[in-house]
C-alpha cells in the first residue's frame, strides 16, 4: 500500500513537468510551493531561526522528493529556516537561491520574470497558501496549521492563461 501512494506521488508531482515539456516556448509555468521545514522552537525570541535536526532531513527529503522536477528557479524569503529548506533542492539542481519578498505576492515583475519556467516557492505558514492564492486570483487556500510542514501546493498556468492547482501532503 506505501509503494502505491509514494507512485501516485510521483506521478502527481511528474505530470505538471511533462506537460511543460510539450513546447517551453508556449509559456507553460509550473510553481511548486512548499513551507519550510522544522524550525528552533527553543528562543521564542529569535526571529530569524535555524532548522533543527528534523527540519534539516525534511529539507533533504524534499530535494529528493523533487529530485524529478527540472527547475529553472528556486525562490525563499530571506529567513534562515527558509533558506535551508530551499537549499538542498537548489544545489541538487545547480541553482541559486533567489529571494523574494514575502510582502509582495505574485507581482508582475514576479510573474514575468517566472514566465515559462518551472519554480519551487519556500515560503510560511501565512505566506505560502496567501502565495498560492494570489497565483489562482482566488481565496482558495487558509494559514497552514503551525505544526504542519509537509504541504506542497502544485499551481500550473497555461500558455492561455487557465490554471490548475493541486495539494499534496508529503510526510
């Protein structure tokens, strides 16, 4: 039963790609948006926390969880525990981090310079539904439970503008 969801996964998160490979010049655009991994609980204070040691093997589970995805582009907000979520991916996929404002959501500059490509979103539990939404132009998704880092919101545009979005929970 494990190995026939861990496929259906598979499936769902490669069939967005293959869709992308029909033609790059139709201007498909695949976002892949996830929330970052297990933070430092432990200074309530600090603001700009580290990964801990299970926030650090989520971030490697989901490099290899997208190992199969052709990114063009890897964004995070400008946080340490987002950063370090993105990181694995990025450097699986020879790709630099690219950090995004997490106050300006889907913006033209954003979505013209996204335009055609396939990108991983690293967001929060606020920012990356609110993202995702913004994407869609509708209020389809709420806050993620603060105790929830396994989300992954799959939004696909075609080239005539339809869009498509998919949510997966991958623990």
């Amino acid at each position: 039963m494990k190995r026939l969801i861990i496929l259906c996964i598979v499936l769902l998160l490669t069939l967005p790609t293959f869709a992308q490979d029909s033609k790059s010049n139709e201007k498909t655009t695949t976002y892949y948006f996830i929330r970052h991994a297990e933070k430092d609980r432990s200074d309530k204070t600090n603001k700009d926390p580290n990964l801990i040691q299970k926030g650090l093997l989520r971030a490697a589970k989901w490099s290899f969880v997208l190992e199969n995805i052709e990114f063009d582009a890897v964004y995070s907000t400008n946080y340490n525990r987002t950063k370090q979520t993105a990181q694995p991916t990025a450097e699986k996929k020879g790709l630099e981090v690219t950090i995004y404002d997490p106050r300006q959501l889907f913006s033209e500059e954003f979505a013209n310079n996204t335009l055609g490509k396939t990108v991983l979103v690293v967001g929060h539990s606020n920012t990356t539904p609110a993202f995702v939404n913004a994407v869609l132009g509708a209020k389809k998704y709420d806050s993620i439970d603060d105790n929830n880092n396994a989300n992954l919101y799959i939004v696909t545009i075609s080239p005539s503008g339809e869009k498509s979005d998919t949510l997966l929970v991958i623990d």
